[in-house]
C-alpha cells in the first residue's frame, strides 16, 4: 500500500495542467446543444411550436400528431448533430441520473435501414425498472413503470445521445423520481401566489419558483484519490490526522484558483454553455482543494434537472483534468464541508420578483406578504425542512465550520426585523385613514428598495433573507434540489391558500378592505411565528436552549430528523396540495432510511477493512523495526541500554495499546451491525446503526490516526489529508 502512496503523489506532482481551448465566446456556445425555443422555431412547424410552448408555459397537453411532429423534428436536429442514440433522462430515487440508450437506427424488412423517431417513443417508454428504488410500490414481479416526456425541460445533446427529461412513475401511477412531486409543488405553489397576486394585480396569470443553486465540492487528484479505499467506496475519508495546517490561515477562500483546477473548470463551463445551464461564477472555496461554482438563476425545475446533469458532467470531465470531484459534504474532518445553498425566490409572469421590495407602498405590501407568509411557512413545518436535506453524509456537515446547525431558523436583518416589529403593532379590526397613511409612507413605504444585501451575512443560518430570495444553506452538496425544493414549494403554497381563505374571510364577514385584511392578517403571522426568526450564532449551546424552549425541532441525525416526513401533519400536507399521496410519502421515507442505512453499512465495512488489513499490519510492522533497534541497544550498550531505549519501549507499548484499540472497537462493531442487522423494522434498525454502529467509527478512527503520528511516515499505507488537500 505504501508503494501505492507514493507512485500517486509522483503521478500527482508530475501532472500537467490539460490544455483548454477557448476560441468562441461562450454567449455563442449558450444552449448550442439544446433543443430550445430558438432551435424548435427553426425545426418545429408552427402547430407543433406553439403545442409545445403551450405546454411549457400553461401545462397544456400536447396531441399525439403534435408529438410526432416534434419527435421528428428533434431526431432531424440531433442527426445534423451526430447523434446516433435517444435517451428518457431521468431522476431516480438513487441519488444519480439514470439513461438507457436506444438508436435511432431501424431496419425496414426489405434489408435496408432508416433512422426513426416517432411521437409515441417521445412521450413515453417503458424502462425496466425493477432495480430502481420504489419503497415498496412496485413489487419486483410488476416492474413495469414508466418515464414521461416533461416539455418544460428542454431535449438537449450530451455526446452523441440526445436526451429527453422525463419523470419516473410506477405503473399505478406513484412518483418514483424527484421530479414528478417537484412539478406537482411548483403547480401547487402557481396555483397559491397567482391568487393571492391578485390582491395586487389583476394581470398575474402564473407565479413560478426560481432556484439558483452554488455547487460546493472538492478537487482532488485523481490517483491520490484511487489510493484511498474510503473516498474510492465511501465518497469520503473515515480517517486520517488533521494536517499542521488546515484552512486556519484562510488564505484560499477566493485566492487566485490553481491553474490545473481552472483548466477543469473552464473545460466544465464550456460544456455547460453548450448544454444551456448558465454557469456565471466560480471560485476557491474555504477549505484547501475546495471550489464553488454558482449559475445564474432559472426556473425551479429547469434549475434541478441542471444541477443533477451538471454532476454528472462534473465527474466525466474532471477525469480528464486527472481530478476526481469529491461531492460528499464533509470529505474531509476538521475543516468546511460542503454544501449547496438553494436560493430561491417567485416571480410573476409580469416579470415582479416577489421577494424582492418593490418602488410603491402598494408593492411593498405585497413584497410583505410573500416575505411574511414564506417564514410562518418555515416556522409551522420547519422539522419537515430539516427531513428534507437530511442524509448520512449531510449529518457531517451540519453544525460546523460555517455549515448551518441541525436547528431550522430565519434570518432576515436587522431592517426588516424592525419593519416586522411594526407592523405587529397595526390596529386590530378597521384602521384609521391616518393610520394607513402612516403605514403605507412610514412602515411599508421605507423599505429601501435596495435591501442591503445579507448574503452570507450570516453563515450559521439554515435559511436566510438576502435582499430579494431567500438561500436555504442547509442543502448538502450531494443533495438532489428536487427534494428540498418540493417540500420549500410545497409549505409555501399550503400557507399562501391558507392566508387567501383568511384575507377573503376578513373582508367578506368583517367587511375590512383589502388592504385593510392583509395587514390584519400579516400582523397574526407575525405574532406567531416570531419563534423561527434568529439572528444570533447559531453554534452555541445557548442557541440549542432556546431553540428547545421556542418548541424547535432539533434532531442531529438523519433517522431522527427524517421522521418529520412521514408525521400525519406532512402526510396531510402532502395530500392536501396534491403534491404526493400518503403511499408515496411513506415510499420516500422507507427509500431514505434504507439508503441512510446501507451508507453507515458500506463505511462501517471499509472502515474495519482499513483499519485491520491496512493499519494494524503496518503498526506491526513499525513495532517490529522498534524491538529490533531495542535488541540491538541492549546488545551494544548493556547497562546503560534501558535509558536509551526508553522511548523506544514507550512507543511499542503505545502501538500495541493503539493495536488493541482498534480491534476491540473493530471487533464491536461488527457485532453491533451483526445485531442492527437481525433488526426486522427498518426505523429501529436505522436508529441501531445511528446510535449503537456509528459511534464506534470514531473510537476506531481515534486509534488509527494516533497510530499516524507515530509510525515512520515512509511505510504509512494510506495517503495522508496534507497529500490529498494540499497538492494542486
Ligand atoms: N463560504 C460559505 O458560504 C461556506 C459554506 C459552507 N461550506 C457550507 O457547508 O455550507
């Protein structure tokens, strides 16, 4: 294994940054690969272009005769491409995306062949899809479930496969992916604003969500990274000693970017602009080898398939640059783990962000209601959040290191915060004519246009305001967006219509005017959900208190956190915005908790594998250089031997009380997931491998990287963190 060590760090440190050419400007590269509006006019007769636009914008279904049209004119764009294959492009509850390639190529009988495309394979197939995820929904011996075209995600090329966004469902109907509930939430959350933009505007016909997500991630060298079995099968490392210097000198967080990792990253650009996702901004991130990349924002859905196709992109053409991505959230202990801060916002189609205060009192109001409805939302189902971004490896990250804690909470600002305590004191019932004016210029009419900008203000925040969007930091790097924006989607609709029924009721029964109802009711919101709002460190113990005393959820590890998910509140919510059924919910909770307990499964197996097969051999073999040296002094120096030899004694001992260290917690480890094994009912055997498992990683890891520290550094099997974080 040492030899392994060494011939990757020489492979690393002989490595080349790769050439990238960058001769065309990257606005003309933009969605070059994309079957988008500008190609379709161009393909697309005008029935089939306006079906499809119909479909895009107002959910409109496409005909069959439509469908053919388009399948052929896709086929005829992707040929003069060179595209050979067809793809259904879908999000599986695996975590990956998910391809089966089909050509195009068909034979006619007569011994010739043509290429075909028609509407029917455009729409739909029938994947086997047995060996997906499905929680139960679908037994094995009715695999059959299907994808579906999704028009608002446009056809692109990657390679020489055109593919097709499309959703996951079983036979019967249930979601299996993340993108059929994600469509369903942002419907839902459509349905909710446009009515309660009407208050404010007569014209919204459509609200939609936005979501611009930043990409956290590691760069590390390829061989040094296939020297390690944890990162190779684990994602991550299960141990090794802090290196003397971290990221405590903060000297990489935006410095110059090495050029082997530019180069991946322009390469990585050019492809994205080829395939339409709009990468804007990229740069070092806190820890050593830690980059992030940010695009601009897009629609909600658009943004998720974007950002799953983009980590598949990542992975392939880092390879080339001779990195491997590391996309775990905390790859590394000691220091900044990663994440991926969802911001998100609505906008109307009139082209009004929502979130973002507006030049009059009047859409100032309607900024607050929007603004004030989004927190009660997170206060009355924020456990129902934290199980959204919960997952073995998101655990890491929580509550360290500029990472938020496992607490939900809002940070909004100092001056909203203050606009908020103002208008809790708004009349209740009719308000005077002095009174409005007095609002409407002095509370609602002085909120700066221009918020100042709270971006990362705040770091310990899991959901913060930053002056037009809300950034949900909790989102793990790995994450699929699809599950936290649906749920973020899903709470805001249900509060937008609740509000509505109360505004309505206000000014029906009460005979308030509207303004007047609003006002009234925002004031209620406010006074109840004053508990999610915190602007405080959100690390300290103090925080964990009061949080408990505000009724807060806390809930550390993912088979805790994740029960929120299937509580009858959400299984109701759910239902209620016809986002997921109470089967499909329960589905989703079973795939979670079994993937979380495969994860602690798989990295329990390689820890013990690593720390008996790699490190306790090469402590022996230390220990034995030590007895020869201490035969040898006692040979050479009689009595004086045992003042010489002192430290050497004292370290065989350390070694081999380390040694036993490690194979006693080893051994009970194994015996702890023996047991967690013969548990039948998956939340208790989760909660075993969380609580009666897991722990033991650490006292096993503590051995090992003691052991680090005082074996000679040349016959140390596994590459070490300042190799694997400090070689660029
Ligand atoms: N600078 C930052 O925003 C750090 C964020 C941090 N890496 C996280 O885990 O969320």
């Amino acid at each position: 294994m040492s030899t392994l060590r060494f011939h990757a760090i020489k492979g690393s440190l002989d490595s080349k940054p790769v050439a990238v050419e960058e001769k065309v400007r990257r606005s003309e590269l933009f969605g070059e690969n994309v079957f988008n509006e500008n190609t379709m006019r161009q393909y697309l007769t005008k029935d089939a272009f306006v079906g499809v636009i119909n479909a895009i914008k107002y959910g409109k279904k496409i005909d069959r005769n439509i469908a053919d049209q388009v399948a052929s004119s896709m086929k005829d764009w992707a040929l003069s491409k060179g595209v050979t294959h067809y793809t259904h492009w879908f999000q599986p509850l695996t975590g990956a995306t998910a391809e089966k390639h089909d050509a195009f190529f068909e034979t006619t009988g007569d011994g010739m062949a043509i290429e075909k495309f028609g509407g029917s394979q455009l729409v739909q197939q029938e994947p086997d899809a047995s060996s997906f995820p499905s929680g139960g929904i679908r037994n094995t011996f009715e695999a059959r479930g299907y994808t579906a075209w999704d028009p608002t995600s446009p056809a692109f090329i990657y390679g020489t496969t055109l593919c097709i966004p499309t959703i996951f469902v079983a036979y019967t109907g249930e979601a299996l992916d993340y993108k059929t509930p994600l469509l369903r939430a942002l419907h839902a959350v459509d349905d909710a604003a446009t009515a309660v933009c009407r208050y404010f505007d007569k014209n919204v016909k459509k609200v939609s969500s936005s979501l611009g997500w930043e990409q956290e991630y590691f760069l590390i060298d390829k061989r040094l990274a296939a020297s390690r079995p944890d990162i190779t099968l684990t994602g991550r490392t299960l141990l090794g000693h802090s290196p003397a210097k971290g990221q405590q000198l903060d000297d990489h967080y935006f410095g110059s970017i090495p050029t082997r990792a530019l180069n991946f990253m322009r390469e990585l650009e050019n492809e994205c602009m080829l395939l339409g996702i709009p990468v804007k901004t990229r740069h070092n991130e806190v820890a050593p080898n830690q980059f992030e990349l940010a695009p601009i924002f897009e629609e909600a859905n658009l943004a998720v398939d974007h950002n799953s196709l983009l980590m598949d992109v990542m992975g392939r053409i880092a390879s080339r640059h001779n990195f491997k991505v590391l996309m775990h959230e905390k790859p590394f202990a000691g220091i900044n783990g990663s994440g991926k801060h969802n911001n998100w916002s609505l906008s109307t189609d009139t082209g009004v962000n929502l979130l973002a205060p507006g030049k009059t009192p009047m859409s100032n109001l309607q900024f607050l209601t929007f603004f004030i409805n989004t927190i009660k939302a997170v206060h009355k189902h924020e456990a129902l959040l934290r199980a959204a971004i919960a997952s073995a490896s998101n655990d890491h990250r929580l509550g360290a290191n500029e990472a938020p804690p496992a607490i939900i909470s809002v940070f909004i600002g100092e001056q909203l915060t203050k606009v908020l305590e103002e208008l809790e004191g708004v009349t209740k019932g009719k308000l005077s004519p002095q009174e409005k004016t007095e609002l409407k210029l002095n509370v609602v009419g002085k909120i700066p246009d221009v918020l100042l900008d709270n971006t990362d203000r705040n770091r310990t925040s899991p959901f913060a305001f930053t002056g037009n969007k809300f950034e949900f930091r909790a989102v793990g790097s790995t994450a699929n967006c699809g599950n936290p924006m649906t749920v973020l989607n899903t709470i805001v609709a249900k509060q937008l219509k609740d509000f509505k029924v109360e505004v309505d009721a206000l000014i029906d029964k009460k005979d308030l005017k509207k303004d007047e109802a609003i006002f009234n009711v925002l004031r209620e919101y406010i006074k109840s959900s004053r508990d999610i709002l915190f602007e405080g460190n959100g690390y300290g113990k103090e925080w964990e208190d009061e949080a408990k005393r505000r009724g807060l959820s806390n809930n550390k590890t993912t088979p805790e956190a994740l029960k929120a998910r299937v509580s009858e509140q959400s299984i109701a919510l759910f239902e209620e915005m016809e986002v997921m059924s109470r089967k499909e919910t329960e589905a989703r909770y079973e795939i979670e908790i079994e993937a979380y307990i495969m994860h602690i499964q798989i990295e329990g197996r390689v820890l013990g594998d690593i720390a008996r097969n790699h490190i306790v051999p090469t402590a022996v073999k230390y220990q034995n250089i030590l007895i020869e040296n201490v035969k040898g002094l006692k040979e050479i120096f009689d009595k004086k031997y045992e003042a010489v030899s002192k430290e050497q004694l004292s370290l065989i001992e350390d070694i081999s009380s380390h040694i036993e260290g490690i194979n006693a917690n080893v051994t009970k480890m194994i015996n702890e997931r023996k047991k967690a094994n013969n548990i039948e009912d998956i939340e208790k055997k989760a909660y075993a491998y969380c609580f009666n498992v897991k722990p033991l990683f650490d006292d096993i890891r503590y051995h090992c990287d003691k052991l680090e520290l005082l074996i000679d550094d040349e016959i140390w099997p596994l590459t070490k963190y300042r190799e694997l974080l400090f070689t660029r």
